[in-house]
C-alpha cells in the first residue's frame, strides 16, 4: 500500500495485505459494495463513493485485463466534504496573499480561468475554492467525470456526471453532451472539472456565445495549456 501525504509519496508500513489472493478479495469487495464489477467489458472502473463522514472518495480500479501483473489495482482520491477555501489554500501554501487576490478580483470580473497541471497537483481543490467565488446573483452549469466538486452555499449552481455505457448497454451522456445541453439553458458559468476530448469545443463554443468559461486540463505550464485545448478541439 503506498501513500502520498503533505505531497510525498510513502509506504504504509502499518497496512499489509497477507497474500494476492486477500488484496484481490478486498478490490472485489470495494467493487461489488459501490456497485460495479470487474471483467473483461469492464476492466478499468471508476466509482465516487459519498459515503464516509468527512471525505468523498474517488476510486480508480483497473482490472488483470488491463494490467501487466496477476491483480487489480486501485487508487483512492480523498476530497474534503468541508472544503477549503482560498483563505485554507493560502494558509496551506498553495497560493500567497497577491495570488488570492488576483482570483478574487477575476472571478467577480467574470474572467474565464484555465486551470493546468499534472494529476495530483491540487486543480480540484483550486476549483472547488473558486466555486464559491461565483457571484451569488450569478448561475452555472458544472459538469464532470466524477463527483469532486460541489458548493457549500451557492444558490444556483446545477451539477451533473456523466454516465457511461456498461455492458452491452449503449446509453451513455459524455462531458459534451453535457456541455451541449447546457449551452440551451439559462445559465452565465460553464464549468468543466476536466477536460479529456471533445468537450474542449464546446467550452470554447460557449465561451464566444458569453458563458464564463472555467476549467482544468492536464499541462506542464500554462502556455501548453493552450496548445493541448485545440489538440483536443481537433
């Protein structure tokens, strides 16, 4: 079991499995307890789980299928339920005084704000501060892979995920689908939690059409940033 705390990575020497055979049997059972199952249709799975009192946990798991060894692997994300805001992220070093303000001044200017980084480098936690940075005489639309962000006392922001075809099913509602409904409603905000394809179009599209447009996508920098939103929206 290896762990990342206060951005190290580390080895949960108090937390062992005995054998493959009891790692597998635990991965199987966090499956079936969140509804999903692991198979050879469905080998990489992903399940938000709301459960637990003080965390929302996002849990990857991928299947032997996929992987080159003989077991699952899972990954587990904790997200706060009492989320920090821009004051919590300052005093944890995230950002300095300058920083806050910068954003404080954007989001009631109605700024459109990229958000780029590598996975793990706290754009959720940055996002679901900026949430409640929104106006309150201001709505928007929120759309995303998993439930990660969420607001604490915005009275008119709708949130939605999207659902993806399992099985033989075939009914499934993507990040633009979303983003493409969105845009015939009665909104100002267009937020998307990441952005992984197509979706890149319609953000842009809603842009120019005078949503506030916000988002994160996976960057070494903000230049490439730019670069990797028109690789998507190609």
């Amino acid at each position: 079991v290896r762990i990342k705390r206060l951005g190290e990575r580390q080895t949960a020497y108090n937390i062992k499995f005995k054998s493959d055979k009891e790692l597998i049997e635990y991965i199987n059972f966090i499956a079936i307890k969140n509804g999903i199952t692991l198979s050879e249709v469905n080998a990489i799975q992903r399940v938000t789980d709301k459960t637990p009192e003080k965390f929302i946990l996002r849990i990857d798991i991928s299947s032997e299928y996929v992987n080159s060894v003989d077991f699952p692997y899972m990954h587990i994300r904790k997200i706060p339920k009492n989320k920090y805001l821009l004051d919590d992220l300052r005093k944890k070093h995230m950002l300095n005084m300058d920083i806050q303000d910068y954003l404080q001044i954007a989001m009631q200017s109605d700024l459109g704000i990229l958000l780029c980084g590598k996975g793990g480098a706290g754009k959720t936690f940055l996002m679901n501060a900026l949430l409640e940075e929104i106006p309150k005489d201001k709505a928007g639309l929120v759309v995303q892979e998993a439930e990660e962000l969420f607001s604490c006392n915005h009275p008119d922001l709708m949130f939605q995920m999207i659902k993806s075809s399992k099985g033989e099913g075939n009914i499934s509602y993507t990040l633009a689908d979303l983003v493409k409904n969105g845009l015939v409603t009665d909104i100002d905000y267009m937020i998307i939690g990441e952005i992984k394809g197509k979706e890149a179009w319609d953000l842009v599209n809603a842009a120019y059409t005078g949503h506030v447009p916000m988002a994160s996508i996976h960057s070494i920098n903000a230049e490439e940033s730019v670069s990797k939103l028109v690789h998507y929206m190609k």
